[in-house]
C-alpha cells in the first residue's frame, strides 16, 4: 500500500487536475502501472481486462482510500472542489437537524 500512497501523491502533485476527478486519477495510475500512455496504447481492451482480473492494477477502491487520505492529511493535495464539499456538508448537516 505504501509503493500506491507514494505513487498517487506523485500523481497529485504533478496533475492537479486529478485531485477533483477520480476516474481521470485511476486511468493515469493505470496507464502508469501498464509502462506508461504508449505502452497502454498497444494492448487490447481484451487483454486490459483480462490484467484487471488478474489484479495487475490496484483497486480503484484502494486508489480512492489513498487519494482521500493524502488529502485530509495535506491540505495541498485537495483539488479545487474541496472547500465546495466542505460547505456543502455543512448545508446538509444542520438541514438533517432540522427535520
């Protein structure tokens, strides 16, 4: 899990883009665990899935945990829709208090 930690903090901080979207942070992490955007290129979808179900790319649940662990940990990992969500949150919270 340490090797992914490491591996999805470097994908944060070279692609902010990522902190916001986690399908565009899987299918980075996937193309990096393939060898990279060309070598992913080269292969099948047929033969992506069947390394998928043989567990040769981490869990997009895994990569998910990870990615919102690194964030509460260091508030500059967080993409641009964290403050949004806090205050959303908020919202909700003290609207369930009130029914």
């Amino acid at each position: 899990m340490k090797d992914i930690k490491e591996q999805v903090k470097t994908l944060l901080i070279k692609h902010p883009e990522l902190r916001d979207d986690d399908f565009k942070l899987i299918a980075t992490l996937y193309s990096v665990q393939s060898g990279g955007w060309n070598a992913l290129k080269n292969i099948s979808a047929f033969d992506f899935l069947i390394n998928f179900a043989n567990h040769k790319y981490t869990s997009f649940e895994s990569i998910t945990r990870v990615r919102r662990k690194l964030q509460e940990e260091d508030e500059n990992l967080r993409g641009a829709k964290y403050l949004e969500r806090q205050l959303l949150e908020k919202k909700v919270r003290k609207e369930i208090k009130t029914l």
